[in-house]
C-alpha cells in the first residue's frame, strides 16, 4: 500500500455503493489489467486505473494517497483527481462477496472554483469477470442521504464474452435523475457462462453539493441442471410421443440415449422428444444424457413399459 501526501479542496459530498461497472480513459489498457479493476476519470482527461494487484496507474491531474488490494477480491484507492478529492474507492467481488455481485463505495468531496467553470462530471467504473449464473439482473438505487445538487447516470452491463468492462448486454439505465428516492428495475441477463459484470455510474455535481447512494446489481445463480425422463407408459401398436425435460443449464441443450429404447422409437438430440411405434409389449430401460452450451451434463435411468391395448368391442 502506498501513501502520498493528502491534497485539501472544499468541501462537496460524494458517497456510492455499487453492486456489480465503463470509461473511454481506460478503453485501451482493459486487455492489460488484472481483474478485479476500478477506473475513476472525469470530464477533464482526468483518469486513475486500479487492478487486481492494487496497482494505481494515473493520468492528467492525479494523484495518489493510498492503493491497495485487501482480502482477495477487494481494492481501495484514495486521492486527488482534478477538482475531485476522492477519499475511498473501495471495491469488492469474489469472493469477498457471494458471486455474482460487485460492490463499489465511493467518498468524494468537490468545493467551489471561480470563473466560468462548468459543473465537473465523475465517471465511476468497477468491473469483474469470470460469473456464474442467469438473468434476469436486479438494478437497486437507494440514496443514503436525501440531495438534489447532483445529476446522476445508473447504467449496469453483463458481458458474455466475459470481457473486463465489456458492455454487450445493458441490464438498465436509471437516470438522468437528482431525485433522493429508491429506484429498484430488473433487466436482462447473461445467456452464456462465464460472464463478467460492469457497473458505471457518471455523475454531475454543482460547487458545495452532496451526493450520496447505493447502487447495486446482481445476477441471479444458475440452477443445477437436472434431466426428466419422457412419459413410462405406452401401447404397441399406438404412436408413441413424449419429452426428455430439462431443469437449470444454459440453453441450447444436446440430448443423447444409451441402453435398451427399442429401435423404432427415434430421439430428436435438439429437443429431446422421443416418437416413434412400437409393435410390441415389453419394457425398456435406457439412459438418458443431456449437455448445455456451457459443457455441463445430467443423467437420468429412464423406463418405458409397452402394453397391449384392450380389444375393440364387438
């Protein structure tokens, strides 16, 4: 951990908490950092870049007081960035934290300047890779203390190329807002595993304002994939036609059959649906197999008993 001297600027109040976060300053160097990792910039060229290792590399007019990584999973970073005093940014993911969530707090005080200056704008980014689970996500912002000298922008992304800050799939935007109320939507989530979860909050603040908030996102975990079997009973002689069903997993699924099925019965391997009739009583027993596009697989000892159908009465 590494301490520099403190920079002192008047006093206006920022505060975030951030569960599951993107910059243009840091675009460039995501493919090089280690995750975990937090990018604070403003509208001023200002940046800091922390990863993983704790590591804080600034640009433009910052500096630093403290970086550091914690408990595995957790990064803090205090310092000056342009007219922005930042005092904690602290983040925290797996497994700190019960995957998948990610939790950002921020501390940060602006005072008053001079001239024709406009508002400065902070952009906070926190982001990890390499979750587990399925949509949809929950978006919930929750101001700790009632302002209105801000103008804020919630946005959440999942990533299922599991790419650090990756934005391919945005899970909501709550704002342009200065409004002090809880805000709670549930939005789309990731279709493919692994996935990495991005927070990105940008905010806008007057001279002597305070903000202060939660904001949180989390993916829901993904259910164990489990396989039914298709219906146990049939009549020779009488088209036969059920399901292979599938609980949990990550869509599209491949289904494949071993053992004893009688060979007139066909299973479709993209659905599971087992058809076919067959001309005789007997019964059957097979294993059924089912793989989901992230290579997990369940197994189910299925059975099928034929009978012979009553006699049509004369």
């Amino acid at each position: 951990m590494k301490t520099q001297a403190c920079l002192k600027t008047p006093l206006a109040f920022v505060a975030a908490i951030i569960l599951l976060c993107p910059s243009a300053a840091t675009a460039a160097a995501t493919t090089a950092l280690v995750p975990p990792a937090l990018t604070p910039s403003d509208n001023a060229g200002n940046s800091v870049t922390i990863d993983g290792t704790g590591a804080a590399t600034c640009a433009g007019s910052c500096t630093t007081m403290i970086s550091g990584a914690g408990s595995p999973g957790a990064l803090t970073w205090s310092g000056q960035l342009g007219l922005f005093t930042i005092s904690a940014a602290s983040g925290q993911s797996k497994p700190a934290l019960s995957p998948p969530q990610i939790n950002l707090t921020l501390l940060v005080t602006t005072g008053s300047w001079s001239g024709s200056t406009s508002n400065p704008v902070l952009h906070a980014m926190w982001s990890d890779v390499g979750f587990s689970g399925t949509g949809p996500m929950t978006m919930a912002v929750s101001p700790l203390i009632p302002e209105r000298d801000f103008n804020a922008v919630y946005t959440g992304y999942v990533d299922n190329t599991n790419a650090l800050f990756g934005t391919g799939t945005t899970v909501g935007t709550i704002g342009p807002t200065n409004i002090g109320s809880s805000t709670t939507i549930t939005g789309a989530g990731p279709t493919s595993e692994p996935f990495s979860m991005t927070e990105d909050v940008v905010v806008s603040m007057s001279q002597d304002a305070s903000f202060t908030v939660s904001f949180n996102l989390i993916a829901v975990p993904q259910p164990a994939l489990a396989l039914g079997c298709p219906s146990a009973s049939g009549e020779s002689g009488v088209p036969y036609d059920s399901h292979l069903t599938v609980r949990g997993g990550i869509p599209p699924y491949s289904f494949s059959i071993s053992g004893g099925l009688p060979a007139v019965l066909v299973l479709n391997p993209s659905t599971g649906e087992i058809s076919g009739s067959q001309t005789a009583a007997g019964s059957f027993s097979f294993t059924a197999e089912v793989t989901d596009s992230s290579r997990d697989s369940g197994q189910a000892q299925c059975h099928i008993v034929f009978t012979t159908p009553p006699a049509p009465l004369e």
